[in-house]
C-alpha cells in the first residue's frame, strides 16, 4: 500500500509518501514541503501547492491519502487552510480522504494525545534513523501516515 500523508497549510504543506505491506515493513520513498511566498496572492499561492498535489499524484501514484484534518485558532488562518483543502479535495478527487486530528496523530505516535511537535519528532526519527525533517510539517505529514497504517493495525 502506498499512502501519501499530509499536513497542509498555505505556507508549508509537509507531504510525504510510504510504501508498507501487511507485515508492518515501512519504507519512505519521499519526505518534503511545499513552500510558499507570503508576498504572493493567496491564489498564486494556492497555485504551487495544486502543481505539487499534482505532480506527487501523477509521479507517486498514491493508493491512499491521509491527512492532519485543518484546524485553526483564528479567522484568516481558518479560510487560508480550507482554501489548501479545496486544493488538495480538487486534485484527488477520486481518492477518500482519510483525516486525523492532531491529537489523534500525536497519541497514535507517542501514545499521548498531548505531546510536543518535538516528541512526535523524536519517535519518527527513532523509528527512521535515516531520514532528516527540515520542517515539522514534514515529520507532521510523516505521522499522519504511519497514524493511517496504525488505524489499519498494519503496524
């Protein structure tokens, strides 16, 4: 099963794609984020995030999308990361969407609902010693998915 896990946001959406198979063996075969520029319109904006859903469809050929379900404390930053999620619904528009509360992620990883950005960091970084997160949006889009394979008890 191929999934690609997500944490979106207008600034850095953190992505990432696994490959894991029944027995609970897990490879990461992309880990990055999509950066955008806060001098752009929101539309410009929104549209390097759609070239990137895109091409990491078309390329990886995900067999399941899972993704931190949008939450935000205030107004602005609440339109901004649903306009991502229209982005992200429109370019996998044939795929169901499976999405985790931060919480959720953060148990799931950790086994506390309440832990640090850092301590989910550190858990995936043990398990994956190889792998470097430049951003938490990319260890974030990292936890959404092995929190996809944990819903399954394929790990």
């Amino acid at each position: 099963m191929r999934i690609l896990g997500l944490d979106l946001a207008l600034e850095s959406t953190g992505f990432c794609v696994i490959d894991a198979n029944t027995c609970g063996d897990v490879s990461i075969k992309l880990i990055g984020s999509t950066q955008t520029a806060k001098k752009d319109s929101r539309g410009r904006r929104l549209r390097v995030i759609f070239e990137q859903m895109t091409y990491l469809r078309d390329t990886y050929k995900p067999d399941v999308i899972s993704l931190e379900r949008p939450f935000s404390k205030h107004k602005t930053s609440t339109q901004a990361l649903f306009s991502v999620l229209g982005v992200v619904q429109c370019v996998f528009y044939d795929f169901e969407l499976f999405q985790y509360a931060v919480s959720t992620l953060k148990k799931s990883v950790t086994g506390n609902g309440w832990a640090e950005k850092a301590e989910v960091q550190d858990v995936l970084s043990k398990r994956f010693p190889d792998v470097v997160f430049a951003n938490d949006d990319e260890s974030d889009a990292l936890g959404v998915a092995m929190t996809h394979l944990k819903k399954l008890e394929i790990i």
